[in-house]
C-alpha cells in the first residue's frame, strides 16, 4: 500500500515537469505566415487564428504531389518552397506522393482532363518522384 502513495506524488511531479516543458516550448516561433507574405507566396489565409497558432506551436503541414510524371517537376516547386519556409520556421514539413488523382484524372474542370493512368504507370511515376525527393 505504500507503492500507491508514492504514485500520486510521481504523477504531480511529472506533471509539474510537463507544465515546465511547456512553458519552455512557448517560445515564439517565426512567423511563417508572415514570411511567406513578404515573398507572394499566399495572399490570404482562412482564419486569423492560423497566423497566432503558428506563431504559437510547430504545426505539421503537408503538400501533396500527383504522380503525373516519373520524376517532380517545374510545377512542384512552389510547393516545395512553401514546405521549406515552414520546416525552416520550426514546423515539420511533410510531402505524399499522392496516387489517387492519378486514378481518377484530373478533376480541375479544364476542357481536356489528364489521362487516367494504370496502376503499373502510377507506381513507375511514385518510384521516379521518390527518387527525386
């Protein structure tokens, strides 16, 4: 019985610890958004809130690439760009290489749609990216 005394005094210590950890991770971040205004790379975001919440926390943000090619191209850049600005102001980039649109054509409503790929040529085109990135 004297373990469980001992367990709630454990419990508030690290807590207590958590409560300084956190503290310590309040640091202001860059302010990515800020950033990527100063260069055109967004014009307007959907919420206030975003601006504070990166400032506030490292966020994980993704960017998704179609595999319409075997390899990334001229179009993917701005992608990537925008992924390093937020990895560089403290946030975790991520990049998928997406199959699905590929399967389904190209649903932006241009008069010509992209070609459906098979799934031989949708693997080829993910393995040919992959070994760009």
């Amino acid at each position: 019985m004297a373990g469980r005394g001992a367990e709630p005094a454990q419990q508030a210590i690290s807590k207590e610890e958590q409560q300084q950890q956190q503290q310590q991770q309040q640091v202001e971040l860059p302010d990515v958004v800020a950033v990527l205004r100063e260069r055109g790379l967004i014009q307007e975001v959907t919420s206030d809130e975003l601006q504070q919440q990166a400032r506030a926390t490292s966020l994980a943000v993704y960017c998704g690439f179609d595999p319409t090619a075997d390899s990334l191209h001229l179009g993917n850049l701005l992608g990537i760009i925008v992924l390093s600005w937020f990895q560089r102001c403290g946030h975790q980039p991520v990049a998928l290489l997406g199959g699905a649109t590929g399967r389904v054509g190209d649903p932006s409503g241009r008069s010509t749609e992209r070609p459906v790929l098979s799934e031989d040529e949708i693997e080829h085109n993910v393995s040919g990216d992959e070994q760009t990135s």
